[in-house]
C-alpha cells in the first residue's frame, strides 16, 4: 500500500472486535515506525507506553469522563503518549523561537503511529480526552499524558466514511 493509499484508508475507528487480538509483529512494525519518526534534533520529547489486557481497560476509563470515548474499552491496546524533557538544543530553540516542539513532536508521532497501523490493517484513533493524573497512576508515569491513541482491528463490516476535507484550492497557496 502506498502513502496516499493509507491516508485514504486511515479513519477514526470507533467500533473494534473485542475479540480480536492485534499480532506481536504487526505491533512491533508499528512500534518501530513510531521510533524513526522524526523530532526536534532527533530529540524525541516523548515516551511511548502500550497498555494491554487489564492495563488498557483501565486506561480506557480514564478516557471515558462525561460519556465520551466509549469505544476505547473494546480496543485490545491503548497507547499512552506522555511528553518528556527536551534535548538541550530543542530547549533552546524551543525558548527562542517560542515554539512548543514537544507538542509538535507528538503529533508527528501520532501521526506516523496512525499511519502504521492503517498500513498494517488495524483501526486507530487519537483521544485527546483524557484523564492524565488517572493515566499516569495506572502507567506509572513522570511525564504529562498528551495523547492516547486506541489500537485494533474494526469490527467487521465498519464502513469507510467519506472524509470531510477543505478542497485542495482551500487549503494550499502556492507562492514562486
């Protein structure tokens, strides 16, 4: 599958097969794409925590707060993205550029994380809603929790939507 393809495949799953467990080597190409994603000075300003069987249930909760994420509990893994201290020249570039890298980072991160398990034909998606103080209790985590990214396979028969994107004229200007 090519880049174009995954990004057409990729969508928010919000209905995973409780029943089926994601294979260890399709986890770890996963894993190993996250590592080479790039970062502020090959920084990387995170860590990456999986979280399976009673550990992610239980961080599923802690997605949960005011109804929201209710499909996080049949996820079979839950990723927990925590930021973590910058790499001295990222810190300041960071403090004189005033430019938060770390947050950017993570979002490369999710991004190429997304992207692997759509290559891969899992479902996937970001929660920003979270509980981190929660989170980081069940993790045993120093870092604030920035992302939690629910990892499996859709339930069979989940359609494809239509993505609601901007036209490419919209969205893109061309300057020579």
């Amino acid at each position: 599958m090519d880049f174009l393809e995954i990004a057409r495949q990729r969508q928010s799953c919000r209905s995973y097969d409780a029943s089926r467990e994601v294979e260890p080597e399709k986890l770890a190409r996963i894993l190993e794409a996250a590592r080479l994603s790039p970062s502020a000075c090959n920084g990387q300003p995170y860590h990456i925590t999986v979280c399976h069987g009673e550990a992610a249930r239980a961080v599923a909760r802690a997605t949960q707060g005011m109804g929201m994420n209710k499909f996080a509990s049949d996820a079979p893994i839950l990723i927990v993205l925590s930021e973590m201290p910058y790499v001295a020249s990222a810190a300041l570039g960071a403090k004189v550029k005033k430019n938060d890298y770390r947050s950017i980072d993570i979002g490369i991160l999710a991004a190429y994380i997304t992207a692997a398990a759509a290559a891969e034909g899992l479902g996937s998606c970001i929660l920003g809603w979270l509980d981190d103080a929660k989170i980081r209790e069940i993790c045993s985590l120093g870092g604030t929790v920035r992302l939690v990214i629910t990892l499996g396979y859709a339930t069979e028969g989940d359609p494809l939507r239509r993505k609601k994107r901007l036209d490419i004229g919209e969205l893109v200007n061309e300057i020579y």
